[in-house]
C-alpha cells in the first residue's frame, strides 16, 4: 500500500488540518459571519449578499456542513442554514475570531 500524506498522520492531525483549508476561504468566512450576524438564512439570502453564483455559495456551504460549523434544515421547498451552535460552543477561538470587527 503506498503512502499518502494522510496516513503520515494520525487521524486527527488530518481533521484539524481539514477544518483549517476549508477556513481558508474568504467566501466562507463570510457566510459563517452572515448566519452569525443575521440568522439562519437560505441559499437565495446568502447569494444575494455575496454576489456569487448559486452554485458557488451551495459548494461553500456543503464545505462548511462538512466540517460541522453550519447545519442545514430542510423548510418547506428550501433549505435553511445556520450556525451548529454545540459544535461553536467547542470552539470558542473560533467564536472570537468573529467577535473582532
């Protein structure tokens, strides 16, 4: 079996070092500070505030569910997104990070 540069590492060296690529992203900083400073939103709010293709804003998102930061609910013919509050609860560097503007 050939060595890949996950298993170099133990398991969560690699999550941790996933949360932080998918951070890496200023578009999705953003949505995590809208859900943040507005609420829970759908795809429609969050691509009319970033000004970006539906497409995009969805990739980002499905980035960020993935990682747990952001929950998604369907509502009625839409999905709602919002923050994964136990999951921020455990990262309070993260929640003063957003606290700094």
């Amino acid at each position: 079996m050939p060595i890949t540069k996950f298993s170099l590492y133990p398991h969560y060296l690699n999550q941790i070092s996933h949360i932080f690529k998918v951070l890496g992203c200023p578009a999705r900083l953003t949505i995590l500070k809208y859900l943040l400073d507005y609420g829970p939103s759908n795809n429609k709010q969050l691509v009319e505030y970033l000004q970006l293709k539906q497409s995009t804003v969805s990739e980002h998102l499905k980035q960020l569910i993935s990682i747990d930061l952001v929950e998604a609910n369907q509502q009625e013919t839409s999905m709602i997104y919002k923050i994964n509050v136990s999951v921020w609860q455990n990262m309070p560097w993260l929640t003063e990070l957003f606290d700094m503007d």
